[in-house]
C-alpha cells in the first residue's frame, strides 16, 4: 500500500521532534543527574566532618 505524501513527512517530523527532545532535553539532564549522585557519592564521604 503507498503511503501518501503528507503521512510520510508527518511521520518524519514527529520522529525528528522526538529524537530532538531525547538528545536536548532528556539526555543532558539525566546525565547531570547521574552526575550529581555519583560525585555526592563519592565526594561528600571523604571530605573531613566540620567539627
């Protein structure tokens, strides 16, 4: 079956949004995520106590 013109490029562009959002928003803001918790995890224990 032929897929018309305007539902090809239709498709195409909610893809494109898609792929937009997960590399600009998603993917940076879960790798600051990841980030923070790992260097919390690691950091935070070995600074000396403040007393």
């Amino acid at each position: 079956m032929r897929t018309k013109r305007y539902v090809k490029f239709k498709k195409y562009r909610q893809k494109r949004r898609r792929r937009i959002f997960v590399f600009f928003v998603l993917l940076p803001s879960s790798l600051l995520l990841i980030g923070y918790l790992l260097t919390s995890l690691s950091v935070l224990p070995a600074l000396p106590a403040g007393r």
